[in-house]
C-alpha cells in the first residue's frame, strides 16, 4: 500500500488530469529522483526526434531508478516533465505518454517546454519525488 496521498479541491477547476497536491506520513522516506533520461543501454540518446518514445524510455527508466530505491509509479508524490520544444502539441505527446505510463495515480505535475536539455538529441525528461514506508 502506497503512503501516498493525493489531494484534489473543489475550489479548483475540476478538469485538470492530475491531483493538485500531494502528502506522505512523517514515517515515510523521500526518494528524490535525478531526471529519467531517454538513455538506451549504451548510454546514448535513443529515439532521435520522436518525443513520444523517448517520453516511453523516460519512463521506463524512471521506474527502474524508482524499483532501485524500493518503489515505484504508485509511491510518486510530484513529478515535472520537460519538453524541448516550443510548441505546446510537443508538449501534449509527451504529456500523453506519462500520464498514460502512471494510469488511475494521477499524481501533481508540472509541464514544462525547454529550451534545451542536457544530451545531444534529447527531447524529453521526466523527475519525480516519491515516498514509502520501509
């Protein structure tokens, strides 16, 4: 059972996609995640222009860094996603993508569009903060 949990308000606009807020007991540990990167095995930006799948392998390997501390999709309090793009569909595929990655925990998240991120070709990163109880 996660020690997550999401917080919405019917004083804010019901059609959002995500919770608004999000709390973890005192008991809880926090596990703040680096980016998830569009890195393939070889350790080199897969999926050149193609923002859908390199949102797909973000979050693929967001949820083996998450599995490494002993969690996973579930225990996310927060995420923000980063696009490089100024076009707002951009950012709406990769949106699609990790929302369709985290299904009914529709955890807070902030979307963001970038000027440029840290490795050549990359299009997409995805952090995270997560909490669980050991």
């Amino acid at each position: 059972m996660t020690a997550v949990t999401l917080i919405r308000s019917d004083s804010l606009a019901q059609s959002a996609p995500y919770a608004y807020a999000s709390t973890a007991p005192a008991d809880a540990r926090l596990v703040f995640l680096a980016g998830a990167c569009p890195l393939g095995a070889d350790g080199d930006v897969a999926a050149r222009g193609d923002i859908a799948a390199q949102a797909r392998l973000c979050m693929q390997n967001l949820e083996t860094a998450l599995a490494a501390a002993g969690a996973n999709l579930d225990d996310v309090l927060s995420t923000r996603v980063l696009v490089a793009t100024t076009r707002q569909p951009d950012l709406v595929v990769a949106w699609d993508v990790v929302r369709e990655a985290f299904g009914d925990h529709d955890a807070p998240s902030t979307l963001l569009g970038v000027t440029v991120l840290g490795y050549p070709h990359q299009l997409v990163e995805v952090e995270a903060i997560a909490a669980v109880r050991d």
